[in-house]
C-alpha cells in the first residue's frame, strides 16, 4: 500500500471543481484512456486574463483526482501567464507529497495546464518532425523525456517510469531511456580559457581562412596586432586603410566573422 498524505486523501474524498464549463475559454487535455489515466481541464478566463473558474473530468485512480482537484484550486484567481509558471512540482508540493509510483498523475495535470493555455492562445501542439518517439507505448517523445528528466532531477529508469509511465508497459524503451539519462545528466565540461597564444594562433588561423581572401579581392587586406582579452586590434592595408567604408568593414565583418568563429564578446580596435 501507498502512503498518501491527509491533504492528497481530501482532495481524492472531496474533490474541487469537478465537472465541465460549456462556454469555457480554454479547454486542455493529457493523458488517455488506453494508458489508463485522461485529464480534461477547462478554464474560464476574463477580459484582464485571470481565470475566474476551473473545473476538471478524469479517469485514473485517487492521486489523478487529488492532482486535477488542487490544480484548478491554484489556478483560480491567477493570470493565465502566471498560471502557465505552475510546475508539476508545485503540484506535488501543494498536496504535501505523493508516492513515487504516482507523480505521473502531477505531470498528466501540468500537461493538461499547458494544453488549456495553448488553447486559449490559439497555440498549436505538434511533435516537431525531428523528434523521435521513445515509449510507443504512451506516445512519448525524446523532447519530453529530456525535460521532465531536467525539470524533476530524475536519475533512473524507474523514475522515469513513475514521472512520465515511459518504459512502464513492454519495456522496450527503457534502454532508450536509459542512454537519455545519461546524456541529459552528464555534465557539460566546461571549456578552457585560451592562452595568449593560443588566442593569436586561433585569430591568424580565422583571419587567414575567412577575413584576408575576401578583403584581398577588393585590393585590401589585414593584420594581427595585438590581443588583450576580447579586445582584438588589427591594421588594414592596401584599399581597406584609405576606404571611408573601413569602419563598417571591421564591425560588419570582420567583427562579426570572429564572434562567429571564437567569441561573441569580441571586440575590434582599429590602429
């Protein structure tokens, strides 16, 4: 048996907001049927944007009901955009907890809320075209995995089975999931700080390949003077050193060529 909490049994005995809103302004739905919990959200929103009324119809077992019920309870009253900040954690949080095999009934409710509100801004939901299906099972995309894996800290299969009920049913995915995982919590290693030199040859290297050859078909060309941190100084020549145009020369190219190639903070001196 589950541990639930009093407020998660309140919510399941004596639910809130249950039913639905014929004239509603948004209308959000999560889950299905075949996966054995749905989630149908209605909102009904004012002029100035604040939700004024809530109300919800599930199927799926007493945390779908307890989640559905305290969601419409934290949207009423609030803008539709600050709504749209609720996380599923926020959820958990407001019902004092829920047991790990249930916090997929938190993320069905904040899918349903982002449903509604995508839906009240004419908003269209669709799987991007490179996005792959993980869990054909529930129709559970890369993308999705990868943000409630962010969002919810999650480490192991089994949290990811109980969050989002990928890799619940056959199986098959959860060695997808796991290398998702893995590349979702593998740190990022933080890129080394160029020496001087390293910084110069780097420079010459871009200049040489890209800057030089285009400025050398107009008669001109240019020259590494010097690099202080960011602040890179260079010398044109040729036609580039009398054109009233070498100014716009160094920041629409040159600068820019550079930002694109080293670092965005870079910054071309004229000398």
């Amino acid at each position: 048996m589950w541990n639930y909490t009093d407020k998660v049994m309140d919510h399941y005995r004596n639910p809130r907001n249950v039913g639905a809103i014929e004239d509603a302004d948004a209308v959000g739905e999560a889950g299905s049927l075949s996966c054995g919990d749905m989630l149908k959200l209605y909102l009904k929103v004012d002029k100035n944007g604040i939700i004024t009324d809530a109300k919800f119809q599930t199927f799926g077992c007493g945390s779908a009901v307890a989640s559905s019920s305290i969601l419409t309870e934290m949207v009423i009253g609030k803008h539709i955009d600050e709504a749209r900040k609720i996380t599923n954690k926020q959820i958990v949080d407001a019902l004092g907890g829920l047991p790990p095999e249930k916090m997929h009934c938190s993320v069905m409710g904040h899918e349903a809320l982002e449903a509604a509100i995508a839906n009240y801004y004419n908003e269209e939901i669709t799987i991007k075209p490179d996005d792959e299906i993980v869990c054909n099972c529930f129709n559970i995309t890369k993308s999705f995995l990868e943000n409630e894996i962010k969002n919810n800290n999650l480490k192991t299969v089994e949290d990811v089975i109980n969050y989002t009920k990928a890799g619940g049913a056959c199986g098959r995915c959860q060695g997808k999931i796991k290398e998702i995982l893995e590349n979702v919590n593998t740190p990022v290693k933080k890129e080394e700080k160029l020496t001087k030199t390293q910084q110069i040859i780097k420079i010459n290297n871009i200049i040489e390949k890209y800057i030089s050859p285009e400025l050398r078909k107009d008669g001109g060309d240019i020259e590494l003077v010097d690099v202080e941190d960011n602040k890179i100084k260079v010398r044109l020549s040729g036609r580039c050193q009398a054109c009233n145009r070498s100014q716009l020369t160094l920041t629409h190219f040159v600068e820019a060529m550079l930002k694109e190639h080293i670092d965005e903070n870079i910054e071309i001196i004229q000398v």
